[in-house]
C-alpha cells in the first residue's frame, strides 16, 4: 500500500457589500400580456393577483 501526499491549495474570498441610491427620470411603459388560461384555474394574473 501507497501513500501519497498532495499538496492543497486554499483559497478564501471577501467580497465588500455597497449600497448606492440613485433618482432616475424616463418613460416607464406597461405591458399587459394575453394569455389563453381560463379564469378558473386560479393562476394568478399579470399583476399578482389569484382569482380565488
């Protein structure tokens, strides 16, 4: 039996966390999508909303 030593390499990673805040002015534009699913699957809607 055989014993090999192999080297290991570790590595460790910081990341740094930032937070910006920013006003930003444009055209917002809504889009409403048609879809063939019928009303009483109770899948919610576009906007979120469940029909039961």
């Amino acid at each position: 039996m055989e014993t090999e030593a192999v080297p290991v390499e570790r590595v460790r990673l910081e990341t740094e966390e930032r937070t910006d805040e920013a006003t930003v002015r444009g055209d917002v534009r809504k889009k409403r999508i048609e879809t063939d699913v019928s009303d009483e699957t109770g899948v919610a809607d576009e906007t979120g909303q469940s029909d039961r």
